[in-house]
C-alpha cells in the first residue's frame, strides 16, 4: 500500500514515516522543497501555484495531510493568521482536484486537525467530539480545515484527528517547556491552572496508523491521552522526571501577552480534552496513557 504525506518532513510526519516504513507500507512525501530522505521518494509542490510534481499521486492509497504553517512560529498579524489558513486549506483543494482529473479515488484521506477546534480556552469544561466549535481564530481556522476534510469526495473515507499537545523530545511544545527547567529557570505560566491536553508522540503516530487501517473509522477524533494536565502539574512532573529544582513564582500573564500577543492563548489558555470516541468506539491501547511514563520514556 502506498501512503502519501504531506508535510511528512515536521515533526508527526517524521516519527509517522518510520513507523509507517517498518509495517511494509511505501511511503512518499509531498514536500515545499526536494530533499533526499531515506526509502522515502520526495515530490515537490507548488500549492500557491497549483502546481504537483507529476507521478506524485500515481497508485495512491491514502493520503495522510499533515502539511501547515507552524500555529505558534511567529506572531499573529492578519497575514500569518491566512497563511496558517491558507497552508492547510488550499492543499487539501489542490490534492481533490488533482485526483478528480486523473480520476483517481483514494482508500482514506487522513488529515491533522486540531484541538484548538474548541476554542484556544475552554477553562474547565469537559470536551468531546460532540462539543461544539469555539470561535476565536484557532476554532475558526481548523472548522474550516475539518470542513474542507469532510468535503474531499475523492476517498471513500475522510478522518480529522484533533490532535492535543504532541508530547516529542524532538520538537513541539515539550522542549520549550522544558528548557527553562532544564537550565534551572523554569516556572508554570500565567495561573497554572490551565489544562493541557497531550499525547505521547508513538501514540499520536499508532492513531494515524489506525485510521489508515480501521475502515470503521470516519469524520473527527480527538487525538489525546485520556488523562489531560493542569499547566503547574505539567511542569512539575518534566521537572521531576528531568531531576530539576522549581523554585521560581509563576510567570505572569501580563508579561507573556505583552511578548506574544494573541498567541499568548496557546500557552495561557487550555482545553481539557476527553478521547471518547476512541476510548468508545475504535480499539486503540494506549502505550502512554499517563504523563509520568510518557516523559520518562522521552527522556530515557
Ligand atoms: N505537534 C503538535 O503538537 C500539533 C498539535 C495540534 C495539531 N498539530 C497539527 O498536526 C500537523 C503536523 O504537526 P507537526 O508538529 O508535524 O508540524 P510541523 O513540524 O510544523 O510540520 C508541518 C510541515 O508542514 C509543511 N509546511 C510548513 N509551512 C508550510 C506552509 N506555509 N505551506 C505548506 N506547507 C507548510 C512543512 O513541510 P515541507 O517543508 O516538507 O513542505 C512542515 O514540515 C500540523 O498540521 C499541525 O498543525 C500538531
């Protein structure tokens, strides 16, 4: 079986390739730049232009759509905040038609989503699938990403997995947080109080592999462990793991709005997260449901 994955140079897709690669499927990429990447063959597109390297989607399978500007890299001025919409948007048009010309169906579209569906900050409410969409500019943004997923008519099946904070030493969210406790500098931020729903990245990549393979599987999941954090349990519990002292107060809201702006919310605010239709309706194990052996095996 041939997998596509756009975006498979980040993070998810780097971790996803090798898991993919050890189960025998052939993977490609569809990437910005060609690169040379191991058993992986690279095609380049162009998706301001419309443009897809020819072969690229010849004896397709599945597609897996990780491809999009970093939600957190830069400031959100009005043109980041397209460019993070537009990334994920316009190649999810491009791909559908380009594979209704060449008519050509595909077994599953697999796309991240995200948990910012819900709105940047839920404070304390209980989240699952069948709650309804925020409407701040991250609900905004991935509402439209679902809905252009759920429209994509060239697969028999269209999966969304509003991914949580994916927990990597190799990127992401963890490393910022944990380099400040590891040079000894490191706090909770704002109240603390915030929840963090995560995933342990070997689980985040077992659930692409599941919606790939679990025909029962359609329309959107929520992509997190079952157990989400408070921000000051989160930084206590990498501290510990990492043997570090936390002596300072918390870092103030004022003083990280003032240096991020809007996206303060990705670090201020928080969702807590329930995985229920995977813990209901697919059978999925977790191999790190807790946070304490999810942070000891990244940093074994
Ligand atoms: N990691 C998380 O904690 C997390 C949480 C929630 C949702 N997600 C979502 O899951 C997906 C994968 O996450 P990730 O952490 O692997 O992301 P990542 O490391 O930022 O990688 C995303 C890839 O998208 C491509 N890309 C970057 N900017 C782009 C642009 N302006 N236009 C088109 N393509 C662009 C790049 O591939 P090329 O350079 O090869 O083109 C890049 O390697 C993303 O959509 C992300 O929003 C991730």
């Amino acid at each position: 079986m041939n997998i596509l994955i756009t975006g498979g140079t980040g993070l998810v897709g780097k971790h996803l390739t090798k898991l993919l690669l050890s189960k025998g499927y052939k993977v490609s990429f569809l990437s910005r730049k060609k690169e040379q990447i191991p058993n992986v063959k690279v095609y380049q597109w162009n998706i301001e232009k419309g443009q897809i390297e020819a072969d690229a989607l010849t004896n397709v399978d599945y597609i897996v759509h990780l491809a999009g500007a970093g939600i957190a890299d830069k400031r959100w001025t009005d043109k980041r905040k397209q460019e993070i919409i537009d990334s994920r948007i316009k190649p999810i048009q491009l791909l559908n038609k380009h594979l209704q010309t060449h008519k050509i169906k595909l077994k599953a579209f697999v796309s991240a989503s995200a948990i910012g569906f819900y709105g940047g900050d839920t404070g304390e409410t209980r989240l699952d699938e069948n709650s309804n969409a925020g409407n701040d500019f991250l609900a905004t943004c991935t509402k439209i990403w679902e809905t252009e997923t759920k429209n994509f008519t060239q697969a028999e099946r269209t999966v969304s997995l509003r991914t949580g904070i994916v927990l990597s030493e190799a990127g992401g969210a963890l490393p910022k947080l944990a380099q400040p406790i590891k040079l000894g500098v490191g706090s909770p931020l704002g109240s603390g109080k915030q929840w963090m729903s995560w995933i342990h990245i070997d689980d985040m990549c077992q659930l692409y592999l599941q919606a790939i393979e679990d025909k029962k599987m359609h329309g959107p999941y929520n992509a997190v462990a079952p157990e989400p954090i408070r921000n000051e349990e989160m930084t206590k519990t990498v501290a510990e793991v990492l043997k570090r002292p936390l002596w300072l107060p918390n870092i103030p809201s004022f003083a990280i709005k003032l240096l991020f702006g809007e996206l303060a919310i990705t670090v201020l605010g928080g969702n807590y997260v329930k995985n229920k239709r995977v813990s209901e309706e697919v059978s999925f194990s977790y191999e790190f449901p807790r946070l304490k052996e999810a942070l000891e095996n990244l940093y074994a």
